[in-house]
C-alpha cells in the first residue's frame, strides 16, 4: 500500500508490479510459461461465462475447400501447400466479437474469420479477423479490454464511459480504433468482407529455412460495408442478417471465395523492417512488403447442423502442422494458450473428438487418457505412457520446426520501438480514406464518443489529433470541445494526459 492508493493484488493476495506488460524474454518476447500473473489472469477470464463463448460468442458457419494456385514450396513444407492444384477440405466461422449469440450482426464490431483446415497432416486451424490490427499488443491486458466491451457490472447495460476509458487510456489502440469507427466496423455481410491473421506467424521448408509471413483473405464478392445508419436499421430490423446471408447465399449455390495473399519476409528482411514485425496493432505496408497470391477458399455447403458443427466448432492458433509455427508475438503467444483453455472450460477435455473438430485426415495418437466426454476406444488396451516399449506412437524429429535465436533478461518490458503508435493511424486516415470515408468516420466516432464523460472526450480526442490534427479537429467540432484544450492535452505524455483527465479527488 502506497498512501492511500490500493494495491493491485492477484487472487490469493500477492501484490502485482505491472499489470501492462507480460514477462518476456527480451523486449521483443517470447513471452515465458513463469508469468503467473498473466496465467491467473487469462486462465480466470476463459472461465468467467458458461456456456457461450467469452468473445466470438455468436456466428455463422459452412464447408468449403482451399486450394493452393502458387508454388509455395520454398517457404513452407507444410504438405497441404505442397503442389499447385491441391485442394483440402475446411470448415469456416465467422462471428462478432463483443456481443452474445443473440446480439445483432450489424453491430459496430470487429468479425472474426476462422478458417480449420482439415490437412493429412493433422488440423490446422487459421484465426484471424476482419481487420489487420488489434487493439492491445500485449495479452496482459486482454480481459481488461473485453471487459469494457461488454456490460457494466451495475447496470447490466453497454457502457461508452467503461468502452472509451480503456482505450484512451491505451494509445495503442488508436490504429484499431480508426478503422472499427469506420464503415469497415460494420461489414455489410460475411461474404464481403477480408479476414487477416493480423498476427506474424513462422514458415519453414524442407530445408530448415524460415520466414516471417502475414496471412491476407481478399474476398473475391468485393469489400460492402454499412454506413451507421443501415447497421443500426438493421439491428432492429434484421438482428441475424449476415447469418441469413451466408446460408442463402450458399443455398442458391452462389458460394462465397477469397484468394489468399501472403505477406513474406526473410530473417534478414525483417531485422531492417521500419515496423516490429511482432506488434500487432502495425500493419506491413504493401510497399515494403508486397503479397503474393498463394490459393483460393471456396464455401460450397451449409451445416446441417448449426450446435453441431458452427457451435461446437472450436479453433486454436496453437493448432499448426509441420511447415507453420508461431511467431514471438506476444499476443500470438498467449493466444497459444487461452484458445486451447477456453474450449477446455466449455467443451470439456476431450473437444477434439467432437467431429467437426476432429482431425479427419490424421487420427490421434498420443497418451492422453480419461476425462469427460471421451467417446472414442480410449486408447483401448494400449499404453498410456512414453516412452514405452509396446509399439506405442513415438515422436518423430521430422516435425521439429527450426530453431530461432532469443535473448534478454526476463522482466515486465514496457514497449519500445523508434515507430510510435500514431503513425499508420494518420497514414490511414489521410492518404486511405476518402472525404466520404472520413465524414463516415468523424460522425461515427461523434455518435458514440457524445455518450461518454466530457473529461474522457477530451483524453480520446487528443489521441485522434496525434494522429492527424485535421481528424482530432474535427471530433472535437462534432463533440463541442475546445480545440485548444484537445491540442494542450495531445502535446503532453501519456502519463500528464491521463492525470489531467482524472476525475477529481473527493
């Protein structure tokens, strides 16, 4: 206890000494297993709702296929890109992020876009969003986030004071926030819309060589969004008109694609990359890393059952097969973990055996017994233990991925790197969008941010205005604050920013 401030404790009592920063390896990750705090912390999250999902809580789903179109074999061994022409079945999801399986599809949210490829050499499961960035970059603040993204603990209400509190007090947001505050952050259906892995991930080839890519999923019906007004019609009038669409439209046989863009850099590409390559809320531009088109996704059949397959349906970015491997990122890395645990809380031990999840082209074959929900032959007479000299499954070397330096001291690293969070946010906002695209996005953000404190305004709109004056000037005009006050708080740091927008002592 510092004065009269608390101590931000964990659960059994234990004061915490950063609640920002996760315990890595180095600035730049990866994250370690020892970081109990964040363990605790994650580990509670998964488990706070039963039986819906935490986030992603209500989507929509079809079958379909990939197919690889370019030779991709000298950056990744991964069997299922192995030959022009190949094609693997999948199962997709799509979703809302924040709201509950009965909320609307039009809300203004990011999608999730996951995508499980059934491949022999096992599930590899794609999970990714509509959107190339994210929020926060480090997983310790993760259900803090959600948490301002659902409802008020009193009210039972959604909250804009709770939702803008947390994010103009996270500057790391800003990029995300400009485009979910843009028509982008109401897609007009599932079909036209892009799905990205936002993260970094690993592929490697046959040779032991690696590379750093980014997945991109151009769909091929063309970008459609909503402007504030028809989303917030069709919230009322059709609350389940993406998931509709879906079905329909695979239903008349109209079925949806998207091409695959790869995003690649070398080891040596990427140590003179001007962004962190492992911070998710920077994208690569396409000028300094120009995609490659590597396939096509096709949905061609509906479920036949949506608790069956689209509710059950479980996807985990742990899920890689040899060829694709995971990125020090320190969101991807807890991710790693909080997927896998979540469908543990709600599915149960043995969710990999549900056959939407099951992975069709390589059956199990390890030493995990036992547990609720097992329905397979358990193992049958079979040892359940390694090593063993019975026969039983063996490691092979061949699916080792290969080894990539890490280094520092372990300790809760603030973030560092010479490009400051506002930089893309302001490319974005002046050289991508239209007037019409900016008009959208100033009355989007006037609408929403109108109904939070006055005090909180002023903090989020001085953020705006690091990013461009002209975007900061403007949602101050449309909120009635004044522009120099915006201006006065944008010149100051983060810290004198925040204690000058604190509600006052009692």
């Amino acid at each position: 206890m510092k004065g009269d401030k608390k101590c931000l404790t964990r659960a059994f009592g234990a004061p915490v000494g950063d609640d920002q920063n996760s315990l890595t390896a180095g600035p730049r990750g990866p994250v370690l297993m020892q970081d109990v705090h964040l363990l605790e912390k994650l580990a509670h999250f998964e488990r706070e709702r039963i039986p819906e999902r935490v986030v992603h809580a209500k989507g929509a789903g079809a079958w379909g296929y990939f197919e690889v179109t370019a030779d991709v074999t000298r950056y990744t061994k991964a069997k299922f890109l192995s030959e022009v022409g190949k094609r693997t079945e999948v199962f997709a999801r799509f979703s809302t992020v924040g709201g509950e399986r009965g909320s609307a599809d039009a809300a203004r949210d990011p999608r999730g876009f996951a995508v499980k490829f059934y491949t022999e050499e096992g599930n590899y499961d794609f999970v990714g969003n509509n959107t190339p960035v994210f929020f926060i970059r480090d997983p310790l603040k993760f259900p803090d986030f959600i948490h301002t993204q659902k409802r008020h603990p009193a009210t039972n209400l959604p909250d804009p004071n709770m939702f803008w509190d947390f994010l103009s007090l996270t500057p790391e947001s800003i990029h995300q926030v400009t485009i979910l505050f843009s028509d982008r952050g109401t897609p007009a259906s599932y079909r036209h819309m892009n799905g990205y892995s936002s993260h970094t991930y690993k592929w490697y080839n046959e040779k032991g060589e690696y590379f750093w890519v980014k997945y991109h999923f151009k769909t091929d019906q063309g970008i459609k969004n909503l402007t504030r007004e028809e989303a917030v019609r069709l919230c009322g009038e059709d609350p389940n008109h993406a998931t509709r669409d879906l079905y329909e439209a695979i239903d008349r046989g109209h079925y949806p694609s998207w091409t695959l863009e790869m995003q690649i850099l070398t080891p040596e590409q990427a140590e003179d990359f001007p962004w962190d390559i492992f911070d998710i809320t920077k994208v690569w531009p396409h000028k300094e890393a120009p995609p490659i088109v590597v396939g096509k996704l096709v949905l061609n059949r509906n479920p036949a059952n949506y608790f069956a397959e689209v509710e059950q349906a479980a996807f985990s970015p742990g899920n890689v097969v040899p060829g694709i491997a995971i990125s020090p990122d320190k969101m991807l890395q807890a991710r790693v973990f909080s997927y896998h645990d979540a469908h543990i809380h709600r599915l149960g031990p043995n969710y990999h055996l549900i056959p939407v999840n099951r992975p069709k082209n390589a059956p199990e074959a390890n030493y995990q017994r036992d547990g609720f929900m097992r329905v397979d032959d358990n193992g049958g007479q079979g040892p359940n233990y390694w090593p063993n000299s019975f026969g039983g499954p063996a490691p092979v070397t061949e699916a080792l991925e290969p080894p990539f330096e890490v280094s520092g001291q372990a300790a809760r690293y603030a973030y560092v790197h010479p490009n400051d969070d506002f930089v893309q946010a302001g490319n974005l906002y002046r050289h991508v969008m239209t007037d019409e695209a900016r008009e959208h996005l100033i009355g989007n953000i006037v609408d929403h941010l109108g109904k939070a404190q006055k005090r909180i305004q002023l903090r989020q709109t001085a953020l705006f205005f690091k990013a461009d004056p002209d975007y900061g000037s403007r949602v101050a005009e449309g909120l009635g604050l004044d522009k120099a006050e915006v201006e006065r708080l944008a010149n100051m740091s983060d810290e004198k920013r925040a204690a000058a927008t604190d509600l006052p002592k009692p």
